[in-house]
C-alpha cells in the first residue's frame, strides 16, 4: 500500500528548477534515501511530502489518516522552553487533549450539565483512539533514556542533544512516515548508533 504517491512534482526558486515532472511511491515498509549534491533539492523535496512547502505542480496523495514526522537538517531557532514542552509538542496533538481532558475533569463535579459530560466523553474517546493516555510518560522516558532531564532548557542544549531531543519529538506522534533530512548531523558515534 503506498502511504506516499506524488505525481508531476515541479518546483522553482526563480530561474533554477529543483525538481520538474518527479515521481515518487513511498510503500509501507520501504526506506529510502535521497542522495544528491548541495542545492540540488533534497531538503525541499521533503519539505514538499511534509506538507510544509507547496509544490509549483503536480499531485500528492497521502493514505488516509497517516502521520509524517519531519526532522529538518538544522535546529529551529523559534523553539524554547523545557525539554518536556518541545517533545510533546511533536504529539500531534495528544499531549493538549490529555491537559483539555486532565483540566474539564479536574473541574466538574454534581452541578455540571450534560454538554461538560458529553466534552469530558468526546475528550477520552479521542485519547482512546490516538492511544494517547501514556504520551506524557512516553515523552519523559524517551527524554531520560538519552541521558537527560525533562526539566532541562531546550535552549542550554548542545546542537547534538536538540538534533536527539527533536527526534524523539518526531518519533512521538507515531508517524507512519519519518522524514529524516540529515539525521546524523551534530550527532555523537552512541546517537548515531541509537538512531
């Protein structure tokens, strides 16, 4: 079943082409690399299956209800705050149903309504259904098994321990596709083997 079909890809930046007319199938299972020279388009291309830079042209087409995880070659700048935070912000989403879920039940009691009832039983099915109810733990487990604290400040870290720590923010949502640009950059010979 191919989780990843583009058709016709093309993309410019002014004069110069990346990419025109490139095809791609991305089957379950499969792991491939794109090699290249600098500047040839690598990092773009991903950005494009990522859903992060539209294509000039052509079709692509996810499987439904498929996650992809993108790890960009460089730090983002904009991100900050505790180690926790950035990692769970990789949670597609889970992490704030279970602090939606965790505050509207910490806050009812006898005098609630049904609508707060019904909210409180959307929220848990949508934990059910995400397998959502762990990722705090998955989080701080993953974060602790690389050596580090969850409390940590994501700016204090090395380049290699963000490149480690945005991998496991990555890997958090459970994609079905991981896109990893550059993975082993600023990664020491114990991350690499890891990863």
């Amino acid at each position: 079943m191919a989780l990843i079909h583009a058709n016709g890809l093309s993309l410019a930046y002014g004069l110069k082409p990346l990419f025109d007319a490139a095809e791609l199938r991305l089957d379950e299972g499969e792991r491939v690399c794109l090699v290249g020279r600098n500047g040839e388009g690598k990092s773009t291309l991903m950005k494009v299956l990522a859903g992060l830079v539209a294509p000039d042209a052509g079709e692509l087409h996810l499987a439904d209800h498929i996650q992809v995880a993108y790890l960009p070659q460089e730090v983002p700048k904009a991100l900050g705050g505790s180690l926790l935070d950035v990692v769970l912000a990789g949670s597609a989403g889970s992490a704030a149903l279970l602090d939606q879920y965790e505050e509207l039940s910490a806050s009812l009691d006898d005098s609630a309504g049904p609508a707060a009832w019904e909210q409180l039983q959307a929220l848990q099915e949508e934990l059910d259904r995400r397998d959502g109810w762990s990722v705090r733990d998955a989080a701080r487990a993953s974060i602790e098994r690389i050596g580090l604290s969850p409390h940590e400040s994501f700016d204090e870290l090395s380049g290699g321990r963000k490149r480690q720590s945005l991998l496991i923010r990555a890997l958090l949502a459970k994609p079905a596709v991981l896109l990893l640009d550059e993975p082993t950059n600023h990664l020491d010979i114990r991350a690499i083997s890891w990863l």
